[in-house]
C-alpha cells in the first residue's frame, strides 16, 4: 500500500506485485504452434525444431 501511494506521488505505476503471468504449459506452446503451421506462418521444420527445444532433452 506504501508504495502504491509514494507511486501515485511520484507519478510512475506501481511495481506488479502480485501480477505475474501464469507459464504456458507445453501442451499449450505446443497447441498454438500447430496452429502457426497451420496458417503457413511456421514451416514444419520450425515446427519440429521449436517442438524439440520444448520438450528438452
């Protein structure tokens, strides 16, 4: 609460304290990769090269 009011005094936005975004799953990563390849904007191979750095060794 501090510092959301020195913030406000200061004229800047308070830092996001709690406001992290949530990580993709990899199903998720994956999921929305596919649908690159399906619009033709991933090629297949960038497809299977982005899947393998997912998936780790």
């Amino acid at each position: 609460m501090l510092a959301t009011q020195l913030a406000n005094e200061q004229g800047s936005a308070p830092p996001p304290e709690a406001v992290q975004p949530r990580p993709q799953s990899v199903a998720d990563e994956l999921g929305k990769l596919k649908a690159l390849v399906e619009k033709g904007v991933l090629t297949q191979d960038e497809f299977d090269q982005q899947k393998a750095r997912l998936l780790g060794p």
